[in-house]
C-alpha cells in the first residue's frame, strides 16, 4: 500500500507539472512529496522527473512509466468500487445452505418475491447434508436447525419447529385412534432416522413425557416418510410446514395438537464480521420477516 501511495504522488505530480500544487491536491506538504518522488526514483533506479527552476517535467522513461501507472491505478479504482458496491448494494451471488426439508417447503415458497425485491441478486440453493462451516461449504449463510454453530458464525433465531403427529383417515379406521401419547408405543409408528427417531417427546402436566415409539418403516427422508403415512403404513411425527398441504387437503389427520414438544429452532448462521454484505443482511432481514409473517 504504501508503494501504491507512492505511485500515487508520482502521478499528481506529472498530472500537475508541480510539487506544489501536488502536495495542495494531496494533503500533503511539498517536503513529503518529495520524498516520495526521490524513493521511488530510488527504488526504481530510475530518473522519473526533470526539475528545474520552472517546475518539473516526464522524462522519457518518466512518460511511459506515468501512462502505464495511471492505467493501474484506474484498475484499483474500479475494483474499489466494484468491492463497495457489493458491501453496500445487494447484488452478486447469494449463496444459501439449508436443509433440504425446509428449502423446499418453507425457502422456496419465499425466495421469488426476495428475487423481485433484488433482481441485480444470483441466487444459489444448496441442499446437500448441511455443514455450519461457511467456509466448507462455500456460502453466505446457512439455515439450519442445528444448535451448535461454527465458532467463526453469529445467527438469529428463526422459528421454532412445530411438529405434529398425524396419519390417514384409512389408518386410524382399520387401527383406531390413540386418545393418549403412550398409546403410540402399541401403533406402527414411521420413524425418522435423522431426528430423535424413537423417542418422541410430549407436553404433559406434571411434567413432559416421552414415548418411546416403534415401527416397520423407517427413513432420512421427511418427505418420504409423508408419504407413507398418507398410504397408510402408519403414524408419523414431522414439522407442520412438512405435512400442512395434506393436513388441509385431508390427506392426514393429526392428532394430540399442541401436545407434540419441539425440540429444534430454525436458525440463520452468518458470518460474525463487522462489514456484513449486503446480499447477506438483506437476506437475513427478508427472510425473518417472511418467517414471522406466516406465522
């Protein structure tokens, strides 16, 4: 950088044919000018300007060397700026991570409206099994249930999971309807292997219970595992934004609502920096408002 102060000086100078007024232009005293003219003269080991009582003036070398400088420093120019505009105007690429259930039922519904709102904004959705290293998986922020973050990451808390139990009409016919939680221990229960998948947990009085569940079919895959449920293999628990539409539809039937304890929040990660992008910020603010809004 300091070079590059220095290159600086030696094109003011030549622009204006004076110490003086360079130093004016500058800020600086004529003395200082000078001496960062005779350094880098003496750096370069070359003669860059002819002094005389009249003012100064390029030599040969002095010509070529101006032209090619002013060109480099209008290169660092443009890439100053280009660099603030993405600080302070939200465009580029926004990379986000997310789990996959949540991409599709909740963030995808969402992100047109964020992409009208910054139509100068690229927007890449990553899926794959979720990383809270920003920096292993090459993004701006992620969206992510997991509790414990990065130690490079800050986050805001989204929303809290609600889940709910549920399963078909034709299910609950030919077995019958558990009036009780503990009652789920004697039911084909459809079993999630990625979250607490035999223990699933209840609000009770005095105290909170859990109940331990069984079943003939299990999955990774929330998505799967709905659809199980409304072919009737059995009873699942998944987030609402999972099952929402077949609830309404009538596709399933849900059962013990408000009683199905959650133990996951929806979290944003992002990096903990002063000089947040604006891509970033202005997607952490959409998305908050989005979230609560559909509350």
């Amino acid at each position: 950088m300091e070079d590059l102060n220095k290159l600086n000086t030696f094109v003011r100078v030549a622009e204006h044919k004076s110490f003086t007024r360079a130093a004016r232009d500058l800020h600086m005293t004529p003395s200082a000018v000078s001496k960062h003219i005779h350094e880098l003269e003496t750096k370069l080991g070359l003669s860059l300007l002819n002094r005389s009582t009249r003012g100064v003036a390029l030599t040969e070398v002095g010509e070529r060397f101006f032209a090619q400088c002013v060109e480099i420093l209008g290169h660092l120019d443009e890439a100053v700026t280009n660099a603030q505009d993405l600080q302070t105007k939200p465009q580029g690429t926004l990379r986000i991570h997310v789990v996959s259930g949540y991409a599709q039922w909740v963030l995808a519904p969402l992100l047109p409206a964020f992409m009208r709102k910054y139509p100068g904004l690229d927007v890449e959705v990553n899926t794959e099994t979720p990383a809270l290293s920003l920096v292993e998986a090459g993004v701006d922020v992620v969206v992510s249930g997991k509790a414990e973050p990065d130690p490079g990451l800050v986050h805001r808390e989204l929303e809290l999971v609600e889940y709910v139990v549920c399963a078909s009409p034709a299910y609950f016919k030919a077995h019958g309807e558990p009036k009780q939680p503990k009652e789920l221990a004697d039911h084909n229960c459809l079993v999630h292997t990625l979250f607490a998948p035999r223990d699933w947990p209840f609000k009770g009085s005095p105290r909170d219970i859990v109940v331990r569940v069984k079943g003939t079919f299990r999955s990774n895959s929330s998505e799967v595992i709905a659809q199980a449920a409304i072919a009737g293999v059995g009873i699942c628990r998944l987030p609402r934004y999972t099952v929402a539409a077949d609830l309404a539809a009538g596709r399933l039937q849900s059962v013990f609502d408000g009683q199905s304890r959650s133990r996951q929040t929806m979290r944003v990660y992002f990096p903990a920096t002063k000089y947040l992008p604006a891509k970033t910020a202005a997607f952490i603010e959409f998305l908050e408002a989005a979230v609560a809004g559909r509350k």
